[in-house]
C-alpha cells in the first residue's frame, strides 16, 4: 500500500518564494545589464515604484519605503549618479525638492515591464499557462489585495 509523500517542513515554503522571487530578478537584472542599465539593483525597482509617475520628495520616498529619510537621501544621491533620478524645484513649493525618473528611469522601468512579461510567458512554457494562472491566483488569495505595498526595503531591515 502506498502513501502519499509526507509534507514538507513549513519552513520550505517560505524559502522556495524567496528563491523564485530571487531567480526571476537574477534573470531580470541580467537582461537589464545586456540592455544598457548594468547598474540596476533589486530595491532601485522599489525605489522607482515609490518614486512613482510624478515624483516624491525624499522624506515622503522614505515613509513609503519604510526608511529613514537620511537612508532615502542616499538612495536618491546614488540613483542621481547613475543617472535615473534627478532632483527639481517643486513647482508648488520652490523650497522643496522633488526627486523624478529621468528618461533613463523610466527606460529600465520600460525594459523591466518587457523583460518581465518574458519571463512569465517563459514560466507557462515550461509550466504550462493553467499552472502559472493557478499559482498566481492562489498567491493572490494568500497575500494581501495590494501588490505595491513598498516598506519592503524596511521590511528586510536595509535601512
């Protein structure tokens, strides 16, 4: 009589998300490098979705990554010298400034969104396109109904 193989320990689950999550950005990141941006990181993309389509400033970029604001500063000086942020006088308030995507920033946004959607269709070839459906949508009823939750920065402690 055969029995079902016994489950694995509940730690597995964690770290093979983890893993997933780290092969598809290592897969990403390695494109991006082949597309012109070698300097992408994992939190610029982070950094760019909190900077979001209008800007920020750089305390509120700090709050929406869970960071402090001075950890926010040099995340912004860093991304200015690579060239994908840039600082301006807020039209609203010239005292303040507001960090923005340069079209640099926003072409690795671009690519990423490509590069992104490959790697999925490449997930439903080798899967199938019903297992990948059925895994995001179970992941869906597991996770919280907002995907652009950004303290994840702070969550991990990089601050």
């Amino acid at each position: 009589m055969s029995s079902a193989p016994p489950d694995p320990p509940g730690f597995e689950l964690p770290l093979r998300l983890l893993l997933a999550f780290q092969a598809i950005l290592d897969e990403l990141h390695a494109e991006l490098a082949r597309e012109g941006h070698p300097g992408m990181r994992p939190m610029h993309g982070f950094v760019f979705q909190a900077i979001g389509p209008d800007g920020t400033t750089a305390v509120e970029l700090g709050r929406r990554l869970g960071v402090s604001k001075q950890a926010a500063g040099k995340m912004v000086e860093s991304l200015e010298r690579a060239g994908y942020v840039e600082r301006a006088a807020d039209p609203a308030d010239a005292r303040r400034k507001i960090v923005r995507l340069t079209p640099y920033g926003v072409d690795a946004l671009m690519r990423s969104a490509r590069i992104f959607d490959r790697i999925r269709d490449d997930w439903s070839r080798r899967l199938g396109a019903d297992r990948v459906r059925a895994l995001e949508g179970t992941l869906r009823a597991m996770t919280p109904a907002d995907p652009w939750r950004l303290d994840i920065p702070g969550w991990f402690g990089t601050a």
